[in-house]
C-alpha cells in the first residue's frame, strides 16, 4: 500500500497563499469587466470604415454609468451622451450590444432627405458618414407625421427598408437618442427599429487593441493600439 505524505506546514501555507492570490486575481478581473473595461469585437460592416469587422475593442464604462452584476439596475439610471460620439448599448429587443453614432438628443427633430441627414432643419456635417449604394429608396405612398412617430417608437418600420434613405421627420423622445450606423446604406438603426432609451448605453470605445481580417485571413498591424476615444 502506497503511503502519501502528509501537507506539511509549509505547503499548507504556500497553498493556502496561492489559493488566496488567485481569488483576489479572479475578483479584480470581474470587477474590472464589470464596472470599468470590456472587451468588444465589432461583428459586422455597419460602421465602416470608422470600425471594421474583426476590431477588438476595449469599451470604457463608467462614462455613461454602470448596471450592477446580475440585475437590470443601472446607476446612474440616465447619462446622456454628446453628439457625434460613438456608443455601445444593449439593443432594446434582444440581449446583443449593438455599436453605433450619436445622431440627436431628446428633443431633437430628425429628418432624412435622399440620404442626407438634417437635425433641427439643419444639414448635419458627418465626414464619418460613408454611402457603399448608389441607389436613393423612395416613399411609396404618404405618411401622416403624427402617424409616422408613433410607428416608429414602436419600432414598426424594422421589417421595412423604405426609411433608409427617407425619413422622418419624427422629434426624439425623453430619455431617448438617436443613433445611425456610419456605414449608412448597409446599418440596422434607429431608423428601423426606433429611438434609443439612454438607459441601455453600455459604455463609448477607448481602444483597438487587436485587428483580425476576416477575408483575408490575417491580423491589421495598422489598427492595433489604436485609441479611438473621440472617434
């Protein structure tokens, strides 16, 4: 019969020590991706050529506040974020983050005109704004306006493409933002499926700190470490 030594005092203790220092290790990761950092990897081309598919992103949270661990409960409850800037939210209808531009406030009045965006009758400036298809999608038929709003609160223009390049006009909710992907003729945004409840930011994106290109099989040197903070 094999006789196994028993722990001696020391090991005891060594063991005990690194036990100790990987729980303390485990709880600051957690804390880290909970409250101040997380990874994102953009998914798709809805925001070319800002951020590509393949982007590693290290997202920064605390700006718009933080939802405690295993609740829906987010402090503070409403952080509204500036124009033009780039955020991460929960999409309102399935549990996914979404990454998309900051195009109005609350109050605002947006309106789409043959792709051309105007918030409050003014033409917006966006050197990010990217058009990948010729074509301009026309209205059909007449829209009431105050018909038009309601729809689109609901979010019932999402089984349509008739708003991608005519829109509005509709004036953003309180509490709600409006957001379009830069790559606008191929985005999922709020045109579709409506305005954006502050309460579901996540965080805005502070670094590309890998790049992996997916169809040519091979890593972006040139985006790596890229800070992309006022992007």
């Amino acid at each position: 019969m094999r006789i196994i030594p028993a722990l001696g005092k020391k090991e005891k203790r060594d063991w005990k020590e690194s036990l100790k220092g990987w729980g303390i290790t485990l709880l600051a990761v957690l804390f880290i991706r909970a409250f101040i950092l997380q990874a994102y990897v953009i998914p798709t081309g809805s925001m070319e050529d800002t951020f590509l598919p393949g982007d590693f992103l290290f997202v920064f949270k605390p700006v718009y506040g933080f939802v405690i661990p295993f609740s829906s409960v987010k402090v503070p409850e409403r952080v509204y974020p500036k124009r033009g800037e780039t955020v991460v939210f929960r999409f309102p209808y399935e549990p996914k983050d979404y990454i998309k531009r900051v195009i109005a406030l609350e109050g605002d009045t947006v309106e789409i005109i043959n792709k051309k965006v105007y918030v409050n009758g003014r033409p917006l400036k966006e050197p990010y704004a990217v058009f990948k298809d010729r074509n301009i999608i026309e209205w059909p038929y007449e829209v009431p306006p105050e018909q038009f709003q309601k729809i689109w609160e609901s979010g019932g223009f999402m089984g349509t493409e008739w708003v991608r390049d005519n829109f509005g006009p509709v004036v953003v909710p309180k509490g709600h933002i409006f957001v379009l992907g830069d790559n606008r003729d191929f985005s999922w945004d709020s045109r579709f499926w409506g305005p954006l409840d502050v309460k579901l930011l996540r965080g805005k994106p502070l670094l590309i700190y890998f790049s992996w290109d997916p169809d040519r099989h091979r890593v972006r040197f040139g985006r790596m470490f890229r800070l992309v903070w006022n992007w």
